[in-house]
C-alpha cells in the first residue's frame, strides 16, 4: 500500500502468508520514491483508472516549488515515462481529460527545474517528442459537419465567435488538435525549451515549428493570405464589431479569451527566446514567410498589453541583426507599429520599441 505522509511516500507491506503478523511500514529516500512512482507509471497501462491513479500518485509528489527537487525528478528520468504516457493519450483519445493532466504534469516538472536540466532532459526525450509537442499545438481546419455542431448561429453583423468544444476550443474555422489544458502546458514546456541557448537553433529550424507559433497570434496567418490588414474604413468596421462582441460576450466567453490570450503571449515568448540565437534572426525576420508580419500585425492591432509588449520584444530581438535593419525597415506597417508602442501604456512596451 503506498500512501504519502507529511509530502513523504510510506510503503506498507502486508504478509499474505502470516495474518496476524502487524504491517510494515517503511519511509523511502526521495531517489527512492522517483524510482518507485516511475516503475508504477511504466506499467500502468490498462484500465484507465489504473493509469490515472498512478499518475494522481506522482503529481502528488511532484506539487512542490523546490528547484532543487524538480532538478532531481529530472536527472532521475521521471519525464521520460510521463512522455510515453502522453504519446499514448494523444494517439487514442487526444481530447480526453487524461492528455491534460499528464500534459499539466510535465509542466510542473519543467516550471521549476533549471535550464540546465531542462536541457538535458530535451536531448534525452524532448527531442524525440518535439514531432508530437508540435502536432498537439497544431491548430486544425474545422470540417463543415463539426462546424455546424460546434457553432453556435451569429448575428451576421457581428464577428465570428469562438465557443467552447469539448475538450478544445474553437477559432473561426479552427480547433485545437488536443485538450485545452494540454494545448495551454504544451506551449509552456516549448517555452522552457526555447530558453536553453543550445535548442534554440533546431527548435526553429524544426519543419513547420515556427507557422504553428505564428498560427497562435492569429488565425488568418494559417491561410497564408496575401493581404494585409491596413485598410481604414475595414479596420473602423473591425472596431466596431469587437465592441459589439465584447458587449454580449458571457462569462465563459470572457475565460475563453484570457486563455486565448495566454496562448499568444506564450508563443511570443517562445519567438522572443529563438530570436536570441543570431543563426535565427535572418531566418525568422527574412525566411520565414509570414512571421514578421504576424509580429507586426500583433504589435499594431492587438488589444492585449502583454502580447503588444512581447510583439515589441520580438521585433527588438530581430532588428538587432545588421543583415536585418534594411529588411524591417521597408517593411509594411513595420515603423508605424513601432511609432504607436512608443506612445504605450506599457513603460516596458515603449522600452522595448524605442530600442
């Protein structure tokens, strides 16, 4: 029987043989325990229930803000399991509670290890999972029959709204290709990866990486469409529309959008960390076919603070190269947007932009 006392896992052991024989109980090292709640997950495999169990087992034990400790589960290995759990999820049911929860508990193991250890643990598995990481982002085009089950009817004069499916949310003509919870911590452990000075250059270069985070700033960029939104009187009608949204939006509807917000600023985040490695700089501002635009179109129209402040700190980070002030500069919208973060709120987003 293993149970935790005191945020330390007691074994108990009952002799079968010997009935009137009183339990055993033992307290194991911590090295220990990551060995035994690592051996249980490996095989837990069916039912369900048993698999979570064991995975309620370990995020017991892993709900803590100890650096220290995070480094240690870590070093012991106790992500790679999680990972094999994750693949199978995502492959049986990738909308299922269970790809969250696991998705949450490599999180918390990530959240507070160090860069160093983060590191290690990418080119031990974090490098083979990446294929999938970026599947479980993916934003997917809706089929006509799941639009018509998932939307809501909208007031034509109103802008498409985004409702809740199961499991996932909806954009427009998009959905999330897995659980939302998992879509949210997925992105974070991309972040913690993008920070390690080593894994920022493949992470870029990774097929298709890159169009999955500018996908998150806006939809209208998984279209690749030519057009850029610069026009006065569709941008006024714009306006007005999200005004009359924002009026008849619910509750949910409000949480729905912080989470969607989070996204973005998290995948400006990761942009800003590639942008650091000077081997990016030219193939993030000039190469890549859309991800500048996207910035730029985050920066100018985009009516969150902290993802105008993280747009600016991408643009920062690209300008720095000498191959790219000529690039950006005649770049459309480009010195417009930087004109409007300069009169910001934000004292960092005025920072980042006059720089």
């Amino acid at each position: 029987v293993i149970c935790f006392v005191n945020n330390k896992l007691v074994v108990t052991m009952m002799r079968d043989w010997d009935e009137a024989a009183q339990p055993e109980e033992m307290v194991l090292q911590r090295d220990e325990v990551i060995k035994v709640l690592t051996y249980n997950l490996n095989i837990s495999v069916a039912p369900r229930e048993t698999r979570l169990s064991s995975l309620n087992e370990l995020i017991q034990f892993i709900d803590h803000e100890d650096p220290r400790q995070h480094d240690e589960e870590l070093a012991h290995g106790i992500a790679n399991p999680l990972f094999t759990k994750l693949a199978y999820a995502f492959t049986v049911s990738p909308m299922d509670d269970e790809v969250g929860i696991i998705a949450a508990a490599l999180e918390v193991i990530y959240r507070g290890a160090s860069r160093e250890e983060i590191g290690k643990s990418y080119f031990e598995i974090g490098s083979t999972m990446l294929p999938m990481l970026v599947d479980m982002v993916t934003m997917k085009k809706m089929t006509p029959a799941n639009v018509g089950e998932v939307l809501l009817e909208k007031d034509d004069r109103l802008p498409a709204i985004q409702e809740r499916v199961p499991g996932g949310y909806s954009n427009g003509d998009y959905e999330d290709s897995c659980h939302s919870t998992a879509v949210s911590k997925t992105l974070k452990i991309l972040r913690y990866y993008s920070r390690i000075l080593t894994v920022m250059v493949p992470m870029a270069h990774y097929p298709g990486f890159l169009d999955k985070m500018v996908s998150r700033l806006n939809t209208k960029w998984l279209d690749n469409l030519e057009e850029k939104v610069d026009d006065k009187e569709s941008n006024v009608i714009s306006e007005l529309s999200d005004d009359m949204g924002e009026i008849n939006k619910t509750d949910a509807d409000r949480a729905r959008d912080l989470t969607i917000e989070s996204r973005k600023v998290v995948a400006c985040t990761i942009l800003i960390n590639l942008a650091c490695a000077e081997q990016n700089k030219v193939y993030m501002a000039q190469e890549h076919k859309n991800l500048l635009d996207a910035v730029i179109h985050c920066a100018y129209y985009e009516k969150s603070s902290q993802a105008r402040e993280h747009a600016s700190m991408v643009i920062m980070n690209l300008a720095y190269s000498n191959e790219n002030k000529l690039h950006m500069a005649k770049k459309d919208m480009l010195l417009a947007a930087l004109v409007i973060l300069m009169k910001d709120d934000s004292p960092y987003t005025r920072r980042y932009a006059s720089a």
